[in-house]
C-alpha cells in the first residue's frame, strides 16, 4: 500500500510541475507585437525589388538583381514559409512583406494579375515598379483601374523604353489622358491631397540594362517624358 502511495504521490508531482512548466511556456504571439514586427521583417523584407513573374498557374515572387535573366530567377524562387504558419501571423507579416519591399513587375498584365491574386493585400503595397514589354495599352489601361485598390501606394514607377516599347508606346498627350484618372483618385478619393504631391507618387525610368553612354541618354528621355506628362497634368488636374 505505502509503494502505491508513494507512486501516486510522484505521479500528482509531476503533473503539478508539468502544469506550472505549461503556465511558464511562452508562444511567439506571447512577445510584444514591436518585437513581432522586427522578426518579421528580417523574415520578409529584402534588399533588392521583389521581381514577380508569370509561371505556371500565376504570378510568382522571385528575389532578382534588374540584370537577372528569367532563368536566373526561376531559380531563385522566393515563398516565405512563415506567411502559412496560422492566421494572424499571416495577417501581421502579410502587411510587411506587402508594406516595406519594391514590388517589380515584369508588365503590366502580371501586375494585373499579381494584384488581384493578392487582392486581401494590395491595399498594403507602397512601392511598385512596372516593365512595359511590347505594346500593352489594354493590360496597361486594366492595370491603372486595379490600382485604385492599391490604398497606401507611395511609389509607382512605370519602365520608359525607346524604340517603340515601353511607356514612348504612348505620346505625351495619351500618357497624361491614361493616367489622369488614377492621380485624381490619389489626390481626392484617397485622401485629400493636393496635386503636387498626388504627381509625385508616379515616375518613368530607363530599364537599367544599356552601356553607360546609351543609358545616360534614355535615362535623359525618361525624365523628359516624365517632365511634360506632368505638365500636362498640371493643367488639367484642378
């Protein structure tokens, strides 16, 4: 009898100490959400701009150097594990990830797609940088009505090409008609802002892939195209 005593007694110990070793156990969602957000950034922010292309069944996240051929990139594929741990982490890093990286499309009809696949999050994007291969006037024209979802974007930089590609698909006047509606949802819809700083969110830049001498001139073409669209949308922005 004393020996089943003395067992019983060791067995209620040991749970006593495993539910005290319970009530001390701390869960990653236990931390404070500052240190949360920390974590997660050096999960899900990179250095370089998230270059989304099309494989398979849809866009894909790729960490790319701008001279990466697609090659290279399909094997640098890029998915973070930690975004289907459980709901709310997902929902906390989500908002980074989307948040604090350069998103870099490949064209306008990726972008498209990428953003309503990503529709929970578009809402989250601040920086964008859209390529412009070929003539895409209707992915483009589809793309700057999904923008409007894009809440908190800061930075929309479209590709300036030359030869025919590119943004110089459009003249100076088209441009300036085609984006006009998204700038005023920047500046009145959004939230109230003026106009200057409504223009300031959307750029054009060279695609950085020439000899030095022959990009300093596209780079000089990008910024003029830049210079008269936006005089343009001055004077019709009120």
């Amino acid at each position: 009898m004393a020996s089943i005593k003395s067992q019983e007694q060791q067995i209620a110990s040991s749970s006593r100490m495993a539910a005290q070793v319970d009530e001390c156990k701390t869960s990653f969602l236990d931390l404070p959400a500052e240190l949360r957000n920390e974590i997660y950034r050096l999960c899900v922010v990179v250095s370089r701009p998230l270059k989304v292309m099309h494989q398979g069944q849809g866009p894909t996240l790729r960490i790319c150097n701008q001279f990466n051929s697609a090659s290279t990139c399909q094997q640098e594929s890029w998915a973070p594990g930690l975004l289907r741990s459980c709901k709310q982490i997902n929902h906390e890093a989500a908002s980074i990830l989307y948040g604090e990286n350069v998103f870099n499309f490949r064209n306008p009809k990726v972008a498209e797609a990428f953003l309503l696949q990503a529709v929970q999050s578009i809402g989250q994007i601040r920086d964008m940088i859209v390529g412009f291969g070929g003539r895409m006037k209707a992915s483009f024209a589809r793309l700057l009505v999904t923008l409007k979802g894009a809440a908190r974007l800061r930075g929309l930089t479209f590709h300036y090409g030359a030869n025919g590609l590119g943004m110089e698909v459009y003249n100076v006047q088209e441009a300036a008609k085609a984006i006009k509606p998204l700038v005023r949802f920047f500046q009145n819809d959004r939230w109230p802002t003026d106009k200057t700083k409504a223009l300031s969110i959307v750029h054009w830049a060279a695609y950085p892939i020439y000899w030095r001498e022959i990009q300093r001139r596209y780079d000089k073409g990008a910024a003029d195209y830049e210079a008269r669209v936006k005089a343009v949308l001055e004077e019709t922005l009120k």
